[in-house]
C-alpha cells in the first residue's frame, strides 16, 4: 500500500504553497504558455518537482505541457493551464522519445560474421548445462549471461556499464548485442533479477537483436522501470513484457524458473532458480541481508533452504563486497541516521542519494513527518523512480503532496526537506549545479545542512570532493561521515556470502558481478565454505557443467570445465544516436585529439607561372597552446613551404600528405607535440566536387609519414574482449572517413 503523509505534515504542505490571487493568475498564465510553446526546454530546465495536490490528479495532471503526453495512466491528455505539473510530458504519458525503435542501434547490430558459437569437440560429450557470460565478469557493471540446457539459452540480465574517463563522450557501454542478434534462435527468453541500470541499462540495444517474440520477464515494480524505458524507445510490447511474482513457478524457454525474493538497495530484487532435467542451477542476483528492512520484505531464507535441500547444481553469486569483513547495516539504521540529523537542525534541510533507493525514503519521510516538513523533489530521476514504485503500489512517499520546485523557495526553511540529485557530482545534475551557483530552483544558504545519503563511486572521488568544496565554500552544514550512518550498500560483506553459500550447499560455485580480484576471493571463500568445485571465468568464456549426482566423470574434462571462447566486442553509445563499436565512435581518436590537440589547414593552390604550386595556406587549432599565434605562423610557413617544388598537376591527396609532415613536423619542433592534422586542398577557383564514395577506395597500411591511414570496415573482430572495452580488432574507423573520393582528388 502507498504510504502518506501526516494529516498535520499535509495541511503545512497546503498553507506553504497558498499563493494569492494574482500570483495563481499568472501561474496558471505561465503554465499554459508552457504548454503552447513548440520549442525545446533547455536541459538545465529537466529537473522537476511532482505538485502537491489534495484531489487525485487527472491523467495528464503530471506533465509540464508541451504538446500531447502529461499522463501518468499512460493516455496523456493535451497539457494547458495548471495541467502542466511536476514531469515534462513528451509524448505519451510524460515518456521523451528517444527513438523510433532503430534510430539509437546505430551500427551496434551489424558485426555478426564470424562470431561462433561456443561449441565442445565432438569427440567430447556435451555438457548439459552452459555458461556464457557477455558482460559483468572481471568489472562492475554490464550484467547480460546465457544459460542454457543443450542448445537452447535463456538470456540473463541486459545491464550497461558507465563509461572511463578515458571514453570521452561516451555515455554507456553495452555489450556485444551483434552476438545475441547473430545467435537469436538459440534466446528463448530473457529475465531480469532487478531494476537497477546495470541490469536493464541496455535492454533498448538488446530487445532488437532478439527475435520479436522472444518474452521478457521481470517483477512488478522493475517492469514500471523497462515499460518506461521501453516506450522512451518506442519498444514496448504489452504481450511481450511479462511480471512474475515472488515463488511462482514458471515455464522460460527450457527452464521451470523460480524468483526468490532478496533485498538490495532497489525494491522488487530477486534471485532465480533455473530447474531442468539436467540440474538446478541458482543465481543471487545482487543482494544483501537486511535483517530489518524499511519496507518489511524480508530476505527469503526459508525459501534459499528449501532450494538448497533440493540439491543445487551451481550457484552463482553477487562478490561486490567480498573483501568487506562483517556483515552490512540494515536500511533501518540508515533512517535512524537520518533521523538524527534532521531533528538536530532547525534549518533546511538538502539530502541528496541515488534516485533508484527507493528504501531511503522511508527514512526521508519519517524524519519529515518527526519534524513537521513537507518533501520537495529536486531531480527528475527522482520522480521516475518513484512513479514507479506509485504504479507498483509500493511508494513510501504520496507522489501528489510533494512541494513543488517553484515554491521551494517561498517555504519555510525549518519545515522543508529537499531531496536531490547529485550524489556522484554529475555536472548537471541538481546539487551540482546549485553547488556553482547555477541551479535556476536551489540555491544553497548558509543555514541549510546537506547530507550526503550515498557513496562515492569508485572513479568519481574528485568529482564528489569538488562539489563537496563549493558546497561548504557557500556555507551550509555537510554531514557525510562513517559516523553519520547516512548509507548502507546493497551488497552482502563476507559474512553474509559465506552464509549463503552453506544455505545452498552447492555442488559447483561460479562468482560473478565483480572485478577478477573480487571473483578470486570469493572462489576463495566457497572452497573455505566446502565447496570443492569452484572456478573462475571471464566474459566470452563458456562453462560447461554436469551433476555430481549423477556419479559420472564427464568425458575426460570432468564435471566442470571450459567449453570454448565467444567473439565479443563492447558497444558503445554516445547519450544519443551514435551506437557502436570503439572504432565506429571514435573513442581512441577523442582521446588523442584531447591530450594532443588538432590543426586544421585549408591549403589553396595555384600555377606560380612555372608550372609548380604556388601555396596559400589558412591554419587553425583547437586544444592546444600556439603561444599567442606564434606557434601558427611556425606551421602555416612550413605548410606553404612543403610544396614549392611540387609540379602544379600534383594530385591533391600527395599535396595534403606532404603538408600535412610538414606541419607535424614543424608542430613537434615548435612543443614537442603529435596533434592530429587535417589538410584539405584545392585548387585556386574551384567551388565543390561531388560527394565522393568512401568504400570504394581501398587504403592500406600507413603513410611514409608514419601517420595512421585506416582500413576499410571489417565485419569480423580478431580477439575477445578484454575486460575493458579496447577491442583492438579490425573494424570502420577513424581518419578514412575524413577523405574525399574522386579521380582527380586521387
């Protein structure tokens, strides 16, 4: 059931946004201009808040009216006057499209030659039951595996991973779905355990490269999640999306499956069990202990006992936090934490977490509902999630009573609650932009205390610490220590693994979700905990496994081991249409031009009356020093100067190949650097040539200049993914299509 508010926390909320008469005219005059207007809001504007309401509101109440779509039931209804309210409404039921279904795929879908399936020598006996991992083995993130009984596979998980700081503009990296579309008629299904990004992140890539029937099944609250990623994409499909419930058997593909309920830092998380005639095998799924849980779903270990008795054939299991000793806090003494520090100050207060916690609202609101503050929302995710949990009829705060965005600074200081976005510095998330002073609806005062509900992901340290330095630089309160108790992971510590594992009693043990090291101490910890057959894998391998049960040596290979070796390659995506391979985007070439620079030279050529070439030569830079213009005179003198001698019928590809060492060279003398140098020549008076055909020039190897000259596209990768994403393998790629095609160009 959704839990409310108190009746006294309701009637402040009403008095807080009781304008006059005037203010509500223009408000609504506002709203409805909003509603009219055909241009784009600038982004800096996505941050919404839900409006408190009374009433229940109408579908389409919650949108901010440009165009059709304000719905929360999905129908959206035209948004005008004061109908435009807390989301944005693109489209239908407040869903911005992203795509018509195929625009993001991009190029993600078209290397499917040459990558075979995992197969075992026929002179060795098939192993019943397979493993294949594509991602979320040796790294966090990118959670997508097969498993299967003989040939037929279902599919596990279709998460993305969040990019380096080395994949400059890159937004998500997915996994090889060019595999999964070449072998689709083996994908029988495909389940997800839970809700989080890096589970379902990449289903929009995944969903086309699988059969149009294949189903998909998730729980209730995580298929508000899919449904709505779905539609942003223009993918759903009501009879291919599936719910199952907690403990109810059903029929995937070649599997009897079984979720079992755990908890975790998101609502609806779960672990399968895949039965067959072959064996059992248990997947945990991301989870931990909680011992008291906020929304009283226990973790099931009645359930995990039972599965365990009945004899599991392989368990695979969540190592995030295998070397964290003990057990984890429950989200309980999360709320106490909150608690605490909310009845201690008397001023605002701006907590800020990962919008997919659903859990550590409960805190939020009981700490609200204690001190007699309304809630504001400052975040859309935040709004995503929770209409989310609203549908699935497990919110904990009523989504119509929040305080809206515009009025936040109209309340009262002391009866307020913020909660933001923010908690990993993300440039345009809220909480940053407010700690530079850019937030149109939050500026920080002095007498506001931040707490900071959330960790620091690995890798964004500095960023989290530079938002955390202005923050404090303005003035409030910051409360983000141990001490605090203002977190809790979602991932089981050491203790609470090696349970587990002597609940289940498993024959065989394979570690997942984690980096290599990770995976290795917690092969470690099964042997420790009696389990005699334990390995590790990467992404791309195979494992075959047979039941110990059966008292039978599996060929000469025994009942566990390595069948064979996927070729993968990682996606990639840009945030928008660019979908595909680190050679298709470029990635190698953004990080060279960053650390580098580039130059530019428009190189015009003409007859100096002797029938050689007489230069002019306009260069410029980006992403480099050039010493107050000195360095651009060096090179734009030792570009005119590289074709003095050169006969005026030169072609003009040797032109631009001659000025482009030339300024390399001149470059390199200059400041010791290697920037990427793009000539482009023509001759005096022309105007254009027609657009040249790229796939029709064959170019091989590299200039006598040492600079790279790119192959022709190749279907077909040459290695197996590492566990980042540098696929070195052949493939379309970086300066090729900088180049003109025709005769005389040549």
């Amino acid at each position: 059931a959704t839990h409310g508010m108190s009746h006294g926390t309701m009637t402040h909320a009403r008095a807080l946004r009781a304008p006059s008469v005037a203010r509500g005219a223009r408000i609504a005059r506002a709203a409805t201009m909003r509603a009219t207007m055909t241009e784009v809001p600038m982004r800096s504007r996505r941050a919404q808040v839900m409006v408190c309401a009374a009433e229940p509101p109408r579908d389409g109440a919650y949108g901010r009216g440009r165009g059709r779509g304000q719905g929360t039931s999905g129908r959206g209804a035209r948004g005008s006057g004061r109908g435009g309210r807390g989301g944005r409404g693109r489209g239908r039921g407040g869903v911005r499209k992203q795509s018509d279904g195929k625009q993001h795929l991009g190029q993600t879908l078209e290397y499917q030659a040459d990558k075979a399936f995992p197969a075992v020598d026929e002179l060795v006996d098939d192993p019943p039951l397979k493993i294949l991992p594509l991602g979320g083995l040796g790294e966090i993130g990118m959670n997508c595996m097969l498993i299967g009984t003989g040939e037929r596979y279902i599919l596990l998980d279709a998460g993305l991973m969040f990019p380096d700081h080395e994949d400059l503009g890159i937004q998500k990296v997915l996994p090889d779905v060019s595999f999964l579309a070449r072998w689709k008629d083996k994908i029988e299904a495909v389940l997800i355990t839970h809700g989080h990004e890096d589970h379902i992140g990449a289903l929009p890539w995944v969903i086309p490269a699988l059969d149009p029937s294949t189903p998909v099944y998730a729980g209730l609250f995580t298929m508000q999640l899919i449904r709505r990623r779905m539609m942003e994409f223009s993918l759903w499909n009501d009879e291919r999306f599936k719910v199952f419930n907690m403990n109810e058997r059903f029929q995937a593909g070649p599997f009897d499956m079984e979720a079992v309920r755990v908890t975790h830092s998101i609502p609806d998380c779960c672990g399968l069990i895949f039965r067959c005639d072959a064996g059992t095998i248990v997947h945990t799924g991301d989870w931990k202990i909680d011992e008291n849980p906020v929304d009283g779903q226990l973790f099931d270990r009645t359930s995990w006992e039972r599965v365990g008795n009945e004899g599991v054939t392989l368990m695979m299991s969540d190592s995030t936090n295998v070397l964290s000793p003990g057990r984890t806090i429950s989200e309980s003494e999360v709320s106490k934490g909150i608690m605490k520090r909310v009845l201690g100050h008397r001023g605002r207060i701006i907590t800020t977490q990962f919008a997919s916690n659903i859990h550590r609202l409960y805190g939020v609101r009981d700490a609200a509902e204690a001190t007699g503050r309304s809630i504001a929302f400052l975040g859309l995710s935040l709004t995503t999630y929770l209409e989310a949990a609203k549908k699935a009829g497990i919110a904990p705060i009523d989504i119509d009573k929040l305080v809206p965005a515009e009025e936040i600074d109209n309340c009262d200081p002391s009866k307020l609650l913020i909660v933001t976005t923010g908690s990993q510095g993300e440039d345009r998330a809220q909480l940053a932009r407010a700690a530079y002073g850019a937030s149109p609806l939050l500026t920080l005062r002095p007498e506001d205390l931040v707490l900071y509900s959330a960790k620091m992901i690995p890798g964004n340290e500095k960023r989290v610490m530079r938002m955390m330095n202005e923050i404090a630089k303005k003035g409030p309160e910051i409360a983000m220590g141990r001490e605090d108790v203002l977190h809790s992971s979602g991932h089981g510590y050491k203790e609470e693994l090696d349970e587990v594992i002597k609940l289940l009693k498993p024959e065989h043990f394979l570690p997942v979700h984690g980096e290599y090291a990770f995976l290795k101490a917690h092969e470690q910890l099964a042997r420790q905990s009696g389990v005699a057959h334990t390995t590790v894998i990467g992404n791309g391998q195979m494992l075959g496994v047979t039941p110990l049960r059966t008292k039978k040596s599996h060929g000469t290979m025994g009942n566990f081991h390595m069948i064979g070796k996927a070729r993968l390659q990682t996606m990639f995506n840009d945030g928008n249409m660019g979908s595909g391979t680190s050679e298709d985007m470029a990635i190698e070439e953004r990080m060279r031009i960053a650390v580098e620079g580039i130059i530019v030279c428009d190189y015009e050529i003409a007859n100096d009356g002797n029938g050689l070439i007489l230069a002019k030569a306009r260069v410029t830079s980006r992403g480099m020093w050039t010493d107050d213009g000195r360095m651009l005179e060096s090179v734009r003198s030792g570009a005119v100067l590289a074709t003095e001698a050169m006969p005026i019928d030169t072609k003009l590809s040797a032109v631009e190949r001659a000025v482009s060492r030339a300024i390399r060279f001149a470059v390199k003398n200059y400041c010791n650097k290697r920037p990427d140098v793009i000539v482009v020549a023509h001759r005096a008076g022309e105007r254009s040539r027609p657009v040249p055909n790229v796939d029709e020039i064959d170019i091989d190897g590299d200039d006598d200049d040492g600079q790279r000259r790119y192959p022709k596209r190749s279907m077909t990768p040459t290695d197996v993914r590492p566990l980042r994403g540098d696929y070195k393998g052949s493939g379309p790629s970086g300066d090729s299509r900088h180049l003109r095609r025709d005769s005389e160009y040549q």
